[in-house]
C-alpha cells in the first residue's frame, strides 16, 4: 500500500500509477517470466537491504545491468537508458503500491539541484 502524506497531515491512499499510459506500453514489452523476476527481486531488495522499512530508487539497481532481472527494462524500452531509469521507477512504484504495508515516498537530495529517486519508508506497522 502506498499512501501520500500531505503538508495538512492528511494521510492518502495512492490508487494510480503515474504516467499509467507509457507504464502499460512498456510492460507490455516484458515477458511475464521477466516481470515476475524483476519484482521478486524489489520486494526481496525491500525485505532486506531496505530492512522492510527504507530504500531509495536510484540505489537498488547499479549502474550495470547485464545478466540482473533488471536487464528486461532496459530492453523493453528499446535500449534507451534514460527511459529505463524512467521505467525502473515506475516498476518500482507500482511494486509498492502492491505490498501490503503502508509506505510513503519523498525526494531528498543531498545538495541541492541534485536529481534522487524516489525514497520509500514504512510509515507504521500493519
């Protein structure tokens, strides 16, 4: 479950994938073999390096993907590295609106002007 807390406090839950449109298109361009092992290893990625409780985008896949189950992405979007990062974040968003616990998301750059993915936290226990 992924929820949006708002400047009120106001907690959301995120129903919507964002840029639903190219997600879909792209997915498509994945086996279903593929899709599977891409998100066994996000949620086994979030299961432990991130503890169940932090991860952070633009570290969880590296810089090479050869031979990882994130090879698939890139692929799929015709071997376009910057759309596969894209792509890599939607996954990875719709992959915690998926996960029964609730998360939230923000941007925390460390020096501004910097471009992060998005960071992901539990925000209380189920």
């Amino acid at each position: 479950m992924l929820v949006a807390i708002r400047n009120n406090r106001a907690v959301e839950t995120v129903l919507t994938q964002p840029h639903g449109r190219r997600f879909q298109q792209w997915s498509r361009n994945l086996a279903p073999a593929d899709w599977r092992r891409i998100r066994d290893a996000l949620n086994e990625y979030v299961n432990t390096t991130g503890r169940g409780e932090i991860i952070t985008t633009s570290w969880i896949p590296g810089a090479d993907w050869t031979d990882t189950p994130y090879q698939p992405i890139y692929e799929a979007v015709g071997e376009d590295w910057e759309m596969a990062r894209f792509f890599f974040g939607l996954i990875v968003w719709n992959v915690m609106m998926d996960r029964p616990e609730p998360w939230s998301f923000g941007r925390y750059p460390r020096h501004e002007g910097d471009v992060i993915g998005l960071t992901y936290f539990r925000v209380w226990p189920n």
